[in-house]
C-alpha cells in the first residue's frame, strides 16, 4: 500500500462534509427511534387484543355456564326439584331442632347435675345427709304418661319436654316429701323444678316452718351455688314469708316462689324454680 493511500484512509473523515455527516446521523437516529417506538406500539396493540379476547372467551364460558345449566333444568326437572328439596330440608332442621334451643330457657341444669351437686351443698351435709334427703333417680315420662327412660329417650309424638318426678323417703319427718319438674328431651336440661313438702292437718307449726327452711335451704344452695349455708337459709326465710305471692323474686337467671297448694286428699308447700325469663 503506498504511502498516498494510507493517508487518505487515515484522514477519510475530511472527504465526507462535517454538515452532512451530522445531518445524516440525525437521520439514522430518527428512523432507528420511529423503529422503536413502532415495534413498541405493535407489542402493545397485540396485548390489548390478547386481553379482549380472553375476556370475551371468559364471558362466553360463563354465559355457555349458565345457560347449560339451566337448559338441563329445562331438560331434567328433577335437578330443580331436588334443589327446592335440599333447601326445604335445612329450613326444616333450623325449625325442628336450632330454633327450639334459643325458644327453651332452662334452669341450666340437668336432674344427675342436679343429685350431684345437692350432695355437695353444706346445709344437706351438716343437717339432712344422715336422715336419706339424697334425690333419688326419676321416672320420666310425656305428656301421655308414657313412662320413659331418660330426658333424651326418643317420642315423636311430643314435644322436646318431659316430665319427670320422684318421691324422697326420708327417715327424718313423717310426711311424704320430694320433686318434680319438666326438662328438654334433646339434653335433659330442667325447665321448671318444684320441691313439694306436704303439710299436714296436725303437725307443730314451730318445727314444721324450721324444717322448710332447712329443707328449701338446700335446694337453694343447689340452684345458687355461691351462696353461703346462712344466706341459703336467708332467701328460704324471705320467700316462706311471701308464701303465695304473685310475684316470683329474681335472683339473677333464675326466680322462686314458695307456694300452699290445697287438694280434695292433701295439701303440700311448694318451692318453685323458673328461668327468670319464663316469668
């Protein structure tokens, strides 16, 4: 290569014009950002329409969806019916077997929770353990005076309570004693308690008054477990005194009263225990 050539490719940038050489450039950049910006534009188009279409597809699927389904109810009567069937038959086990459990208020206590925790009161054991006041097993039985087994036994015929009642031989008085009551069928908690003690035609008054309120004392114990022996003794007092009032005092869930019941054959003194809303 002579020398001559070699110079004029060393000093090729003085053969090209500056101006043109910069308005060629400019050029070269426009089109390669107008490039650009097209292909970018293109990407975005293409998505869009990707978007639409999955859209339009997904509605399509939902509306194909829902529109079989109900063609097959047009088609098959049976689906709607069972449908009705299935809807009807949670409405009736809401009726049937929830709705019972907030109409029903009960003493919150059942009749073997309530043997057990009579046993453990102060007043029983410092005054009527020794003289067999303990509560024996009940009979139970519906409206029909069918005898039953348990507060839970199965009887289609009846409602959701049972009755139930048991006599208390005591050896410490020589009049008959005992309870009686309702309870729910579904878990035999107590709707209504009575503690019956009959009155005779002859007996001291003095010792017959001391001994209900020993006796009802202890049933109070029971149902109100926070009380001492004394205040037991207290609330037994009160509600002696407003025997046959018509009004029942509350004590907090629960309300008593002290009633003289009078029949042809006896006549008995009754503690009554309600839920304090059934008043």
């Amino acid at each position: 290569m002579s020398e001559n050539t070699e110079n004029k490719i060393n000093n090729s940038d003085e053969i090209v014009d500056k101006e043109e050489y910069e308005r060629a450039l400019e050029v070269l950049n426009k089109s390669k950002s107008a490039r650009v910006k097209k292909i970018n534009d293109t990407k975005k188009e293409k998505k869009r329409k990707e978007k639409e279409e999955s859209k339009k597809e997904s509605s399509e699927a939902s509306a194909k969806g829902k529109n079989g389904f109900w063609e097959k109810c047009k088609k098959d009567p049976v689906i709607p019916v069972c449908i009705v069937l299935l809807i009807a038959a949670v409405v009736f086990i809401a009726v049937r077997f929830i709705a019972p459990l907030f109409g029903t208020k009960t003493l919150n206590i059942t009749v073997d929770r309530l043997r057990a925790d009579y046993l453990s009161t102060q007043i029983y054991n410092d005054y009527l353990s020794d003289y067999n006041f303990a509560i024996p097993e009940v009979i139970y039985y519906d409206t029909n005076n069918e005898i039953a087994l348990t507060a839970s036994a199965e009887n289609k015929k009846n409602s959701d309570v049972i009755y139930f009642n048991t006599n208390i031989p005591n050896t410490g008085t020589s009049f008959s004693t005992g309870i009686q009551g309702s309870a729910k069928k579904s878990d035999g908690e107590i709707i209504a308690l009575r503690v019956v003690c009959e009155y005779p035609a002859s007996v001291d008054a003095t010792s017959y008054y001391q001994f209900l309120v020993t006796f009802f004392g202890s049933y109070m114990q029971t149902l109100f477990p926070d009380v001492s022996l004394q205040d037991a003794s207290t609330l037994a007092m009160d509600a002696i005194t407003n025997i046959n009032g018509e009004n029942y005092i509350v004590r907090g869930d629960i309300a008593y009263r002290v009633s003289l019941v009078t029949t042809d054959t006896i006549n008995y003194v009754t503690l009554d225990f309600l839920p304090a809303d059934n008043v």
